[in-house]
C-alpha cells in the first residue's frame, strides 16, 4: 500500500502521501470490481443489470452510476475537523456542504444524504443537538433528504469528540460530462473566490498560536453556483473541482497531473484576503495550500470564460471570483506560477502534512 | 435529542438508548427534509427533479430511493469493532458484508459502495494492506463495485486503529416490497442459522475475559439467501433483517413494535451452538442478545414458510434455519417467548449495553 510501516498524519493531508496511499485502494478495488465481473472491468458480469459499467477509475471524488437513462453521482466523505466549532461553521455544516460540493463539481443536482456518526463516549447532547441541527438547516436549505443513518459509540480516549461521515447521491442531466480528460490549450481557470480561509480559520480557532485575528471559514453549498457556472459555460465547462484539502495548489495539480498539457497562474490574480495572508506570512503558509470549504476551481473554454465570470460573480457565493490562469502547451502536466515579483516557478502539490484534521 | 447530557456508550448498543438517540436524529432531519420540499413531505419541490418523494422516514437501514422506473436502495454504516482482526473475519470484510446485507434486506441487489477509512496515526500499514485485500475479496464476491471513497488520518490517540463507512447502492426489482408493514397475523418467523457467534467470537477475541473456545465470526454476505428467500416465497415475504447489533431479540421487537400485531417465539427452536451456549452461560450473557453479521431473520406468509425454510437450508449460509415463531393477535407490539422451562415471558429489546464496538 505503502513505502511507510505506519499510517503518518501526512497520509491525511490531501497532498502527495494521500495519493500513494489513495492510489494503493485503487489497485485493490479495482481489481475487485474487475474480479466481480468476470475480469472485463465495470459491472457488466453481475446477473441481468440494466445498468451500464461505471467509471473505470474508482475512488475519485465522486463515481458517475449509470442507472437507467439518469446518471446518478455517488460520493463520499468523513469529517473529523478539530476544533468541531469554528468560526463559520461546525463539523455538522462542514458534512453536509462538503457532501454537497462534491456531487455538485461532478455537475449533479444534490438530491440525497446518508449520514453516519462515530461518537466518543462522554461527549456533550448539547453539542450533538447543535450538529444535528446545524445538518438538517443544510441539508435544508441544498434541498438534500437525509434518508438513511448509522450512529456508532466509542469508548472515551478511543475517539475524538465526532467524526462524521455524509455519503451523497446527486443526478446528472444529460449532455453534463465534467472531467479533466475535456481541458483543451487555451482554456482559462477560474477560482470563485478568495482562498484559504476556511484553512485559516480552523488553525486559528485552535488557539495553538496567539494570533487574533476576524476570519470565518468559507464553509458553503457550492451547488447553485455551479449550476450558474454550468448554465453559462454549457457544454464548454471543462471541469470544476472545490479546492479543500491541499488547497487550490493541490487541486490544480491533480487536474493537469494527466493532462498533456500544462497550466499557468498569475500569483497576483488570486483573491486572499488582507487577514488570511497577514496570518499565513505570520506563520509561514502559503494560502495556496490552506483549505477551502466554499470555493472552487472552474476551467472552462475561452469563449465562455468571461460570461461564466459574470455569472460567478452574480452569486453572492462567487462575488470576488477571478480569472487566474490558462491552459498552455506545456511543459505538460505541470502548474506555473508567475509570481508577484515577475519571477516565474513551479507550483507543486502539497507534500507531507500542513494542517491536520482541517475537513 | 436526549434525556442525557453526555452521549453513553449504551447509546452505541443498538439497543433501547440507540433507538432514542436515533428518534432524536429522524426528527431533525424529517423536519429538514419538509423544509427541503416546502412542506410537504419528501423531495417533491426539488426544481424539475423526475424521481418521486423517498419513504418518509428516515434513517432506515436502508432508504429505497425512486430513480426513472428502478428504485434504489441506499444504506450506511461505519464500523468500529475491537478488535479489527477477530476468528472468522476483520474490520474490511465485516465493513463489505454488513452493508451488503443491509442492502439485501430490503430486497435490492448490491451493486455500488462508498468507502471511507479513518485511520489513526501510526497504524501499521501491513493491517491497512491487510483490510483493504479483505474488502476487495468480499466486494468482488458479490459482485459489488467500490467506486468512491475517502481517507482521514487522525492524530495517535484521537482513534482507535481504523475506523471503516461503507456506503452502498443496490437496485430493487419491481414488485419487492418489504417492510415490518406488511406482517399479517398467522404470519411465521424465520431465522436463518445459529445466533450470537458473531458476538461471542469478537468479545473473546478481546482476551477479556480466560474462556479459550473454537468460535468464529458468522460475518458472511447474505444478498444470495436473501434472493434465494424473495425466489421461494414471491409476495409472501413480509420482511427480513439482518440481526447485528441488540441481536435477535431486539431486531424481532423492532419488527413488530409499531404493529397492532403481536409474536411469539421457542426458545427451543432458536439455534445456539453449544460453544456460543456454553461461553454465554459462564458470561451470563444471553445469545439473543447477541450481535450477528450473517444471520436473518425473516418473517414469510404461513404459505410459504415451509418452501422458504427449504430454500434457506439450502444456501449454505442457511443450513441451520429454523421456523422459530409466529405472528399472533395480540398482545400487540410484543414479543413473547416460550421458555426451554415451559413459561411465557416477554422478550424486550436490549437495554442499556452489552458489549461495546461489536460492529
């Protein structure tokens, strides 16, 4: 699975051990699902199905199901943020909204939730009832149904106050096929607003530094916005992703990573806020790689890139949107950045661990 | 959300205090899903949707989930049990298993499932490899493909090891309805092999307790029994479950608490291996308070009870089925059970806990 013995918390940073460790399920699974149909990939094996194979690529963000005429969008993540309240959220808002984006970067229409909990023994109903309720007003307001559950119970010291997973299921309409594999040479990139705030916010609430400072997390249901995003780009909406973990230098990585082609950003055209990069310079991060938990990332082609702006800019959730790149020939598979200063470098991938328990 | 300020482990237990909790998470969440829908009820306001309103009661084991003509089934659960390596099974195969069967009893066909590890820091890679090859194998055996998952890593001490979610899809054919609703009087009560090995192999395992016994895990998935049950008894199966967490007896009551029905059950005929009988009198436990990950119940027309009992013993994982019971007039919303003693008693649900992270 692992050049490592051991599980490193690096291993949960979204970054580059994430993906070896990632990469290691998809081996097995893979093979798994390949197995489970006779060895020609996909479903096709399982007894008188009507639905078509999947994806071949499993554990992405979000698997497209194929399941008659209407592709559904299945996706999966556990939250085990530290602190569970912080300002602009809680890990009840962050579950439900990070669900939802997820469904809505595969260009689905949210429609329904499982929701499971590990809770640890001795923690307070008080903030339970908070987390529920802060779930429900969510799932509410995104028009997701809540409809299955699990709640399990730990010992106390086994756990760490809650960990919840939200499990989504969206539809697809038709002629909606987002996915790296669609970015041409001269597509713009397009963030929806300003970055790193929610990694902020949560390493500041954590009072392991002295450092005040009013910064909220971004935490928010991205699926309006990319339905607005989708209505006018249409078929040129390439791919969209929400820059979370690893931040918006990781997840431009992985979406030339395969590419043959490359991608340049212009470092100045990012939007930070004055707070967040006062704070990263304090602490010596880079917001490119802080979390965001309401932002995303859109390439699109260059014919639609300024309409798709205005567009993102109409919704209040993409008010300080911006155009921050292109794709160019090459080098391929890599992210420039031209830095403020007029110099110009590589943008990696976030490598080992920044900030642990961030989503 | 509950009587108690700090969450218990016995709200863990699958058992009287889970089923509170629980009630607590339906009401936020059904109201939320009105909210959803402008009031009233279901999914119905969700611009331009084609699928028709879920059941409205939420947090089922499993949600059936309407899409274009096929209905989907929809379940989660996280596993948590101690330890992960236990005789007969680990962690990954009961996390595949379990939510295989919860997709089987409600009569769908796996076909999809989520993944999702949260894993403390420092677990041993070589464990990871370990659980993700025992996932694959019981994926590929039946004919589930993994398509979507997620990794959290957790700071030592802030877990326990791994924690697994596995969420699944499964399709239902048309013309399966099952559900504690449909039970009729006369109806008889299946279960299909010995109870609380499952149980009594992972409390053993723990080395708690100096009882040395050759006890394994019943952790297997159910869906071909549960298809083999739906092909012999057509229309006359009412409902199944599988009997995990609060074991047997709390699952039978959960089946007929909301009916204006009633049940009786033979001790005598409940299967119980002399080894699990045995270790449970030294313990004082009783074995229909134990958990099970390849046992089900099902309750059947009194028509086809004795070709659905025939079918089961067929299944390998049914050869120890037994016609336990039936469904009487009154009293209603009880289990009774005659005693090996020749007394009548009321079998409650489990209450409080028994044995924690069993699952």
């Amino acid at each position: 699975m692992s050049k490592h013995d051991r599980v490193l918390l690096a291993h949960g940073s979204g970054g580059v051990m994430s993906a070896e460790l990632i990469a290691g399920f998809v081996r097995a699974f893979s093979s798994a699902q390949s197995a489970a149909s006779g060895g020609v990939g996909g479903l096709s094996a399982v007894p008188s199905t009507s639905l078509p194979a999947p994806s071949p690529t499993p554990l992405n963000d979000q698997a497209i199901l194929p399941a008659s005429g209407k592709r559904l969008a299945f996706t999966t993540d556990s939250y085990v943020i530290s602190p569970i309240f912080f300002p602009g959220g809680d890990i009840g808002k962050l579950a439900v909204c990070g669900t939802v984006n997820d469904l809505a970067m595969g260009g689905a229409r949210p429609l329904y939730m499982s929701v499971s909990f590990i809770i640890e023994e001795g923690f307070l109903m008080s903030e339970l009832d908070l987390i529920v309720a802060s779930m429900a007003s969510e799932a509410a307001g995104a028009g997701v149904a809540i409809v299955t559950g699990d709640t399990k119970v730990v010992e106390k010291g086994k756990g760490d106050g809650i960990f919840i997973n939200t499990t989504g299921i969206g539809v697809v309409e038709d002629g909606i096929d987002l996915g790296p594999e669609n970015i041409k040479e001269g597509d713009k990139v397009l963030v929806s607003g300003t970055i790193g705030d929610h990694g902020t916010a949560a390493l500041l609430a954590r009072g392991d530094f002295k450092i005040e400072a009013d910064i909220n997390s971004d935490c928010a249901p991205l699926h309006e916005l990319s339905a607005d995003i989708i209505a006018a780009g249409g078929a040129s909406v390439r791919t969209m992703r929400d820059a979370t973990r690893g931040g918006v230098a990781t997840i431009l990585n992985e979406l030339i990573e395969e590419s043959t082609l490359g991608m340049t950003v212009r470092e100045a055209s990012i939007p930070v806020r004055d707070s967040v990069q006062g704070a990263c310079e304090l602490l010596g991060f880079e917001p490119v790689y802080l979390a965001n938990e309401g932002k995303l990332v859109a390439i699109v082609g260059p014919e639609v890139a300024e309409d798709v702006l205005v567009a993102m800019q109409a919704n209040p959730l993409g008010k300080d949107a911006a155009l921050i790149g292109e794709i160019i020939a090459k080098p391929a598979g890599m992210v420039l950045l031209e830095t403020t200063i007029g110099g110009r470098r590589i943008l990696g991938k976030l490598s080992g661990q920044l900030l642990p328990r961030i989503c």
